[in-house]
C-alpha cells in the first residue's frame, strides 16, 4: 500500500480535530467541542464570485456557462451570475468601472455587508484571492454557516491553510475555490475541468467563529482574522 494510500485509511479511521494538529502548517490549539471535521468525498474548484469567472460566449473565462447553473445541470436555474429580475436567464453585466467590464457578475453566498449593491462585483468572495469552501448540507446541520472560518487539509499535499465559508448552493460541500486548491499546492487553472477526484481533503470546522462578519478582501487578512478567532481566542 502507498504511502498516501496508508495516509488516507488512517484519516478515514481516526477522522478528528487530532488529524489537523498534526499538519506542519499553520500549528492549531486543541479544538473545543463544537469543533468538527469532515473529509470530503471529493472537491471540485469553484470560481464563483471572480469577477472573471463567467462573460458572453466567446470571452475568456475560468469557467463554462453551463457550470453556472444549479447542479451544473443545463435548464437548472442560474446561480453562478447575477441575472435580470423580469428576466432570469438574461445576465447581468459589469459597468465599465468593474474589474471586467462586460463580463457577467459572478456572485457568492457570502457578502461584503458594507456593500449593499448586488451590482457591484466586489461585494462578493474573489474565488481567485481567497480560500473558501462551500457550505453543505452536512456541516450545516452541524452547526457551520456562512463567513465561519475553517482550516483545510490536503491529505496529498500534506498542507493546511485557513480557509473561509464563501459560498452555498451544493448539498454535498465538496467545491473549493480555486485560490483554495492552489493554495493546498494542486496546479489547477480553472473551474472546467479541474477537481479534486479522491477523498484526501479535511475540513475542519469552527462554528460561530466570524459572529461580526468580518469580509477578508486579501488572504492575509483572513489569515489573520482566522488565526485570531479559532486559535489565538480558544483554549
């Protein structure tokens, strides 16, 4: 048996904060009992809420339209980009002061509450600046929700780094972004076809971690904000 293979049967018998511990980055406390792990069967890279994520047919983007509906299924209704009110599959497009102007506007679940324009790119989670996860149905009933914090794991890359709730809309959870996955050292580029396919990554869970909504705009500040509510701030 492979060395990683081996790495991967013990986690899936000694699933738990412990596993965590022992990653050389960043050095975690011991958890309190609200604290939860999950190993996710799969991750997926989501590029929601790049300003570049979606445009016109023809543009460069980090993904398909058709990955832009729920479930990825293609009459689904459309999630992945802000869409006309009167009109739900009629998209809209960022003004000429956006960081992509005519390219559509990519939203997450979490939002900057400073910024209440759902027109303006930037309220939303940067799929290309910040590490989030997506919020599923699971961890949810566990207790996480929107904006908590997290620490994620790669079993393969052995790296651990902060990471935040950006985004919801998939029960099983196991979507990353793409500057998540990059960060745990795999090459992706973007959110067509690159996941992903075995379960080797650990989430683990701080509930209530971010009760004041802090929006991290750079990963440095999230990991410092992370690093100050789930380590600094706990026993």
């Amino acid at each position: 048996m492979s060395k990683f293979l081996q790495t991967l049967a013990l986690a899936t018998l000694l699933l738990g904060p412990a596993l965590i511990a022992q990653s050389p980055q960043p050095q975690l406390s011991s958890s309190t009992q609200d604290d939860f792990t999950l190993l996710t069967h799969r991750m997926d890279v989501d590029v929601d809420g790049a300003p570049n994520a979606y445009g016109p047919p023809g543009s460069h983007t980090l993904d398909n339209l058709r990955d832009a509906h729920y479930r990825r299924r293609r009459h689904g209704e459309i999630v992945g980009y802000l869409t006309e009110d009167d009109h739900p599959t009629v998209p809209i497009l960022q003004g000429p002061h956006d960081p992509f102007p005519g390219y559509y506007i990519s939203q997450t679940a979490f939002t900057d509450p400073t910024i209440t324009d759902p027109r303006n790119p930037r309220r939303y989670v940067d799929a290309t600046r910040i590490n989030y996860i997506v919020l599923g149905d699971h961890a949810r009933k566990l207790g996480a929700r929107l904006g908590d914090f997290v620490t994620v794991t790669s079993l393969r890359t052995h790296r651990t780094v902060f990471a935040i709730i950006g985004d919801d809309g998939n029960p099983s959870g196991n979507e990353g972004s793409l500057h998540l996955l990059q960060s745990l050292g795999y090459p992706f580029t973007n959110g067509i076809d690159d996941s992903v396919t075995h379960p080797e990554i650990l989430i683990h869970f701080y509930p209530n971690s971010n009760s004041r909504e802090l929006f991290p705009r750079t990963q440095s500040a999230l990991d410092a904000a992370a690093k100050y509510q789930t380590v600094e701030r706990r026993p």
